[in-house]
C-alpha cells in the first residue's frame, strides 16, 4: 500500500489515478497531522510520498516525526515539491519535483513496492 | 557640448574605435542619413551596421516621432539650435523587429576630414536593470549618510561642521570638488571656507569672497533666492567655467544655501562626475540641513558667554538634541529610531511620549511610546486600544490637528478638557491615570509630506511647556522626520531589490503545482488511451475525468498569468475605468454568488441597506476588488469560520467591509501586505497558496477609484477586517454636477 501525503486533491487524484492504473493499492492524507494519525493507528505503506509545502504539518515535519518513532522511521519516504532551491538536511529515499513525470512515480513505486 | 574635430583620424580607425565602445553609436550627415553605425547597435536594436547605413534615421524611430524629429533637425540644421544637445534624453527607439524600447540618447557635433558636419548619437538601453543598479547606489549612498550624521552632529565648531560636510561628500557621494562658504550678515557676503576633492583653478569662483546681491556665481543665486540649485549636464552652461567641466568631465552640480529657520549661515557646491540621482540629492540636501542646524546650535553654545542664565537652558536644549541625534542616527529602521527617541527624552523633557506616523487608512500607527511611571504602559496601551485617536472626533484630538493643519500643537490640558474629549466613563478614568498637564504635538514632515507626529507631555504635577520648551521639541522631531525619513528611503530601496527575488520564488512556486496537474493528467491520458483490454465504458469515464481536470488546471494557470499581468500593467499606470450608474449592493451579492463552490457562498454573511446604494463605479473592477477580498477572508479562515460582508454609507462615501475569523495579521504587516508579492508570514508560513498579488492589485484599483483601502486586525489568530472607502462618483464628474445650473 502507498500513502500519497498532499493538500491538492488535484495531484493527489494524478497519483493515485497512474498507481491504481499499475495496480498499486493506495491511500491518501490531506496533511501531515492525519498522516502521522494514520501511521499511529498502524497502517504501514512501502512508501509515503510526502508533498512538502501542506498546511498545519508540512513535509519536513512529519519526516522528523517518523524519524524519531522507530516504528516509522524505515518507511521508505519520497517527497514532491515545487521547492526551486535545494532541498537539504531531509532524510529522504528520492526527491520529486513539480511539474513531476509520472512515469517517475510508477518507477519509484515500483522499486519500493513491486510492480503492483 | 563643444566640437570635437576628427580631422586627421583615418576613416578605418575612427570605425574600429566606435567598435570598441560598448554603447551602439550611430552618425547622420545633415540630410538625416545614417553614414555609419557600430556593431553595438545590433545588440541593442537589431539592426546590423550594413542595413543602417544609407537609411534615414526614421528607420529607428517609430513612426509617430517622425514630424518632430524632422522639424527639430531641420531647425539644427539652419539654425545651429542644439536643444536636445545638452544632457541624455530618453525616448522610444523602434527596434528592427518592429517593437519599441526606451534609450536613453547623448549627442555630440563632429566633423569629418573635410570639415562637413556630422551629428554622433550614443544610444544606451534604459532598462529596470539600471534602476536596480541606481538603487543600490542609493543605499550606499544612504549608508554613508547615516555615518555622516553621526560625524556632523558630534561637532561644535562651524569650521569644523563645514570641513566635515566637504570631507563627506568628497569621501562618501565622489564628488570632484566641493567647497563651502559662511556667511558674513554684516557685509552680506559669502567667505569661502573649506574646499576638497581636486584642486583647481575655476572662473570667477576663486574669490574668497562673494558678494550675495550682485555676483552672479550660483553660490550668490542660492544664498540670495534661499532655492537650491541641481543640473545634470553642465556643457555649454555659461554659468559654469566649460574650460574647467572639459578638462574635469564634470556631469552635475548641486548648490545649496545653509539655512537655519530663516536664518542664512552659508553656502556649498559639489561637482560630481556621474548624474546625482533624486534621492541623492535630497540625501545631501538633508546632510546641509543638519550641518546649518549644527552650527546654529553651534552659535547658541557661543552666545552662551553673552548671558549666562539664557545659556543654561539653550545648554540643556542642545545636550539633549545632542544625545537625540545621537541616539536616532544609530538605526536605519523607523521603529528602533523611535524608541531611542522617546527613551531619551522621557523623563527629563517629558513624562511621556508617543510617536504615530499616518498610515494609508484613518488610523495612526504608533511606533513607539514611553512613561515615566512604567505602571501607567497598561493603561496607555487600553487607551490605544479601546479609544484610538479619531480624524472625526469632537473637539478633534490634537494628534490629529497637528496632523491635519501640519503645525505643532501646544497647550495646558485642565481636567474638564479630558471630560470634554472622553467617550465614556472608562476613557475619562484611563485619560486622567495617563496625567494629562500639557502637552506639544509637533507634526513629523519629511520631503514635505506630514508622515506622523510626535506628542510629548507632562503630567499636571509639573511644570507646563513653555516657548523654549516649544522650540526644543519641535527641533528634536525635525531630526527625527530626517532618521525617519531616511529609514523609510531606505526600506523602499531595499524593497526595490528584494521584489525581483520575491517575484521569481512566488511565481515559479505558485505555477508549478497547476503545471503538474495539467501534465499529469496529460500524460495518464496518454497512457489510458495506450492501455489495451480496459473496459471501453470505464475507459470513456476515465478520459472525461481526465480532460475535465486538464480544463480545470488551465482555467487555474490563465488565472495565474492574468494576475502576474495585471500587477504589471498596473505598475506605474493608470487603470482603465469604465465607469457606469451601479447599485452597490447588488455588485456584492452578484460577486458573492459568482463564488465557484456552494459550500463557500453558504459561509458568507451580508449586511447590506434595504435601500439601493447608487453610485458610478467600474462594474468589473468592483467585482474584482471585492471579490478578491472575499476569497482571501473564506481561503484566511480554515475550520469554514463565516466571513461577514457590510455596505455602509456616509454622506457621498460608501463603505464596503469584509470581516473573517481567520488567521488574522500581526499589526507590523498591516500595511506590508499591500505590497506586490508580499505574503503576511503566517499566510506563507502555512502554506496558503497565493502571489501575493491580490492585495496590490485591488488597492491600485481602489486608489485608482479615489478611495482608500486598509486591514485591520486585532492580531494573529484572531481574524481579520479589510475596508474599502469609495466616493460615490468620480471626482470629475462630481464637480461637473456641482457646476451644473
């Protein structure tokens, strides 16, 4: 299962639409906040794709959240951003930025989670 | 500017010269034919040199300048008149693609080897880089300014204020040559006192002393008209010695008389190599300013001697104006200066004191307040929040007196004067805590605009004011009009700098989130459509979901690029009105219910009239405003908190005001957030997606309008309140009626 974490159902629609298409199984969380709920309840994704820039907990946060739960801090993590300047000091397995190629994505679900 | 002759200069030497020079050249014979052109002029216009030369020089004007530049140059040409001969000028060059760009155009006569006259134009591009360059020029020049005052004010000794003014603007502004004269009132003349930067002999200003009502030289004019003198551009000015602008490649001048009150103390003049830009000048215009203020300061300590008990209290006037100055040229920012400011002079001069500058709705913003007795701060601080001063209270409040009539305000304040001005019990209690026994309101006036003023009181258990009191005052807020002034100067300087930056993150950051919806929905068209075996009713549903998501994601990027283009037509020019009879209340609902979700009409309150608000307005313009303000208040309140909008009216003005509960807006970003790309930080900081357009647009608009719009807010996390004030109808067209039988 894949957790797409972004504010703009917009995108989260164009993710989730090209995954399902591959077969992957996903879930969503609008913010930071409910994705750390989700992760707490006990769902466990082969990957988190985290946009960085979210109301209430942005994407640096919920990484320092999970990384500080040693329960979560092994989920493999990939941001999206529209971020121009470099993006540092974040703990992360790939960084995607905006406009993104979908076929990025699926690779990158496809190396974390097998091809669907 | 004199001419040069070229004669003995080879044809292919002189080409390879022109060449060599970074700015596009171009020479016409008096036929208004190009005879050559260098290959910088391809860079800037895109024109090569070949397809130039032979043309007429209509070719790189657009066409609406031909019939001036036809009689000008005929007129040059049988008259030898040079008006434009004088200076850079700017105007409009058409380029070879057929666009206009602005250059800023120098000219200079020469002649070929047989004596012909020929007319040489060094065109360069006047372009916003060049203003960036200016404004980082102005804030070194701002810097070395503040160093400056510091230097200045420290002195007491008017040779030495004068050296130090000359070693300034020889140091700090490059001037070539400065010098310095005083004034001697009994014979009215001028003394040349000290002189820098290069020493040289000049026409007819090498007198050590000028007579004011009879010599012409321009240190004479100024100190006898009391105006200052500026020039860019000196050649041919018989004013100035051309033999000593030649040799030196003077470019402007600017010569000032020193005035205190209305006293004559001198003169100076500085030469410089480059254009002064405005600001400059008026930075060195404030620097004289504090130099005659100095030495008239200077002549009170003198006059000291003379009687003993006068200069006891003139001492204490100019150590404290002293410590002022001292105190308020240690910061390039409004707020700090302010408070050294009130720290000072509370509690010897005052037991309290408060500074407010105007800002660009009724209220005033206070920047920086002290009391003797640290227990009253509470009640100063209800008072300013509960009972702020009113432009429309009765009596006026004299904060708003001094403001409005741009003079100081003095007087004793007796206990029914407080009752008189209280709204309501708790007020009066609060007025009276504060202790009220006199006070002096003196405006603050910077660059002949009231920016502010500054109240200084004393409680009715002392002394009142009186004159020499008075005096001190309004010399200490004059020093703190130039420290404020210069702040603010040099805030907008930086603000210049730093929007470009602001521009580029914003608008790339806003512009890729729509960007990725609409590419990623393309291309999972692209894959869908490639998908073999799907469900032909499921994949049908599929690529409409797709390609609604595509409109949707363009609708958004159109709506992007319209807002970056309006904030740019709107820099600088005047908006388009179309101005038609409309009833303001139904502009509001039709806005409200033009809201593209249900959900979010629903959140919205009106309180509107039950009669119809008639007035001339632009519709769409209205719409725009207001529709902007109503978005901002839904997208500012998260947890769908209501937003709340009233139409109120008041003689010929009509109110409109948008209340949230949202995010609200720290008090030091009220104004801040008018600003083209500038986001409150709470906005930014929680990632509430915008330009930081909306807010600039809409107050050109309101200005535009000849209204005024302000946000209010009692702090973060405590919602918001925009308010637009628009006249009922245009200024003209009120008149018009006025004038109507």
């Amino acid at each position: 299962m894949i957790l797409i974490v972004e504010d703009e159902p917009a995108i989260v629609e164009v993710i989730r639409s090209v995954l399902e298409d591959e077969g992957h199984v996903v879930q969503s969380a609008p913010d930071g906040v409910a994705a750390l709920d989700m992760l707490r309840d006990g769902i466990r994704p082969c990957l988190a794709i985290v946009d960085l820039m979210m109301p209430r907990m942005d994407g640096w946060q919920l990484r320092e959240h999970m990384l500080a739960e040693p329960d979560l801090a092994d989920i493999p993590v990939a941001v999206v951003s529209a971020f121009v300047g470099e993006i540092s000091d974040l703990d992360v397995s790939a960084i995607i930025r905006k406009p993104f190629d979908l076929a990025e994505i699926v690779e990158i679900a496809d190396q974390h989670c097998g091809s669907g | 500017m004199p001419r040069a002759s070229l004669a003995g200069v080879t044809q292919i030497e002189f080409g390879a010269l022109l060449d060599a020079i970074p700015e596009a050249v171009i020479v016409a014979d008096h036929t208004s034919e190009i005879v050559y052109a260098n290959t910088a002029v391809e860079g800037l216009l895109g024109w090569s040199p070949s397809e130039l030369v032979g043309s007429s020089l209509h070719s790189i004007q657009p066409d609406r300048m031909h019939d001036a530049h036809d009689r000008g140059f005929r007129r040059y040409v049988s008259t030898g008149t040079k008006t434009l001969f004088d200076g850079p000028i700017h105007l409009p060059a058409r380029r070879r693609d057929g666009t206009e760009r602005d250059v800023e155009l120098s000219l200079a006569e020469v002649a070929d080897a047989d004596g012909t006259p020929l007319v040489v134009g060094v065109l360069r591009g006047a372009t916003e880089q060049v203003d960036l360059e200016r404004h980082i020029a102005i804030l070194r020049y701002l810097k070395a300014t503040t160093a400056a005052h510091t230097r200045l004010w420290t002195k007491v000794d008017p040779s030495v204020v004068l050296q130090t003014l000359t070693d300034v603007l020889v140091d700090d502004f490059d001037a070539a040559l400065a010098r310095t004269w005083i004034h001697d009132p009994e014979t009215n003349t001028l003394r040349l006192q000290t002189s820098g930067g290069i020493t040289t002999r000049i026409k007819g200003s090498t007198r050590e002393v000028i007579d004011i009502a009879t010599s012409p030289a321009k240190v004479a004019v100024v100190a006898r008209e009391r105006e200052p003198f500026i020039r860019v551009g000196l050649g041919g000015n018989p004013a100035f010695d051309q033999e000593f602008v030649a040799r030196e490649r003077i470019v402007s001048v600017i010569a000032l008389p020193l005035v205190a009150g209305d006293q004559l103390l001198g003169a100076m003049v500085g030469f410089f190599r480059h254009a002064i830009p405005d600001e400059v000048a008026e930075t060195i215009g404030h620097l004289a300013a504090l130099a005659a203020a100095t030495i008239n300061d200077a002549r009170l300590v003198a006059q000291e001697r003379e009687a003993r008990e006068e200069a006891d209290r003139a001492r204490g006037h100019f150590e404290l104006l002293a410590r002022v100055s001292e105190r308020l040229v240690s910061s390039l920012s409004a707020e700090v200066s302010a408070q050294s400011l009130v720290d000072t002079v509370v509690p010897d001069f005052a037991d309290w004191c408060i500074v407010d500058l105007v800002t660009d709705g009724p209220s005033l913003r206070a920047i920086a307040s002290r009391h003797a007795d640290p227990r009253v701060a509470d009640h100063i601080a209800e008072l300013r929040a509960t009972y702020p001063p009113a432009e429309d209270e009765e009596p006026p409040h004299p904060i708003h007196r001094a403001i409005s009539e741009g003079e100081t305000v003095w007087e004793s304040v007796e206990d029914g004067d407080l009752a008189a001005r209280a709204r309501d019990p708790r007020h009066l209690e609060l007025l009276r805590a504060v202790g009220i026994g006199s006070h002096v309101v003196v405006p603050l006036v910077g660059r002949g605009a009231v920016m502010g003023a500054i109240s200084f009181v004393r409680s009715a258990s002392r002394p009142p004011f009186e004159t020499d009191d008075v005096a001190t005052a309004e010399d200490i807020t004059r020093r703190a009009a130039l420290a404020i002034d210069n702040a603010q100067l040099y805030r907008s300087a930086e603000q210049a700098v730093a929007l470009r930056d602001r521009f580029l993150a914003v608008a790339s950051h806003e512009l890729r989130t729509p960007l990725s919806v609409v590419r990623g929905h393309w291309e999972l068209l692209g894959r869908r459509l490639a998908a073999e075996g799907s469900d032909p009713d499921t994949q049908r549903q599929q690529l409409e979901a797709s390609v609604r998501r595509l409109g949707q994601g363009i609708d958004q990027l159109q709506r992007l690029v319209e807002d970056l283009l309006d904030a740019d037509r709107l820099r600088g020019q005047a908006v388009d009105l179309k101005p038609t009879e409309l009833d303001m209340t139904m502009v509001v609902r039709e806005t409200i219910e033009d809201l593209h979700d249900p959900a979010m009409r629903d959140r919205v309150r009106t309180i509107l009239p039950d009669e119809p608000v008639d007035g001339v307005w632009d519709r769409a313009r209205l719409a725009q405003v207001i529709g902007n303000l109503i978005g901002n208040a839904l997208k500012y309140s998260p947890d769908d908190g209501n937003v709340e909008v009233e139409v109120t009216t008041r003689e010929d003005v009509v109110r409109i005001r948008v209340t949230d509960s949202g995010i609200g807006i720290a008090a030091e970003q009220l104004d801040a957030i008018f600003e083209p790309f500038t986001r409150a930080p709470n906005a930014a900081a929680q990632h509430y997606p915008g330009l930081g357009l909306g807010l600039a647009v809409s107050r050109e608009i309101v200005m535009t309008m000849g209204g005024r719009m302000w946000a209010e807010s009692p702090g973060e996390g405590r919602g918001s309140t925009f308010t637009i004030e628009l006249p009922r109808r245009p200024a003209a067209a009120a008149e018009a009626e006025r004038a109507a039988p």
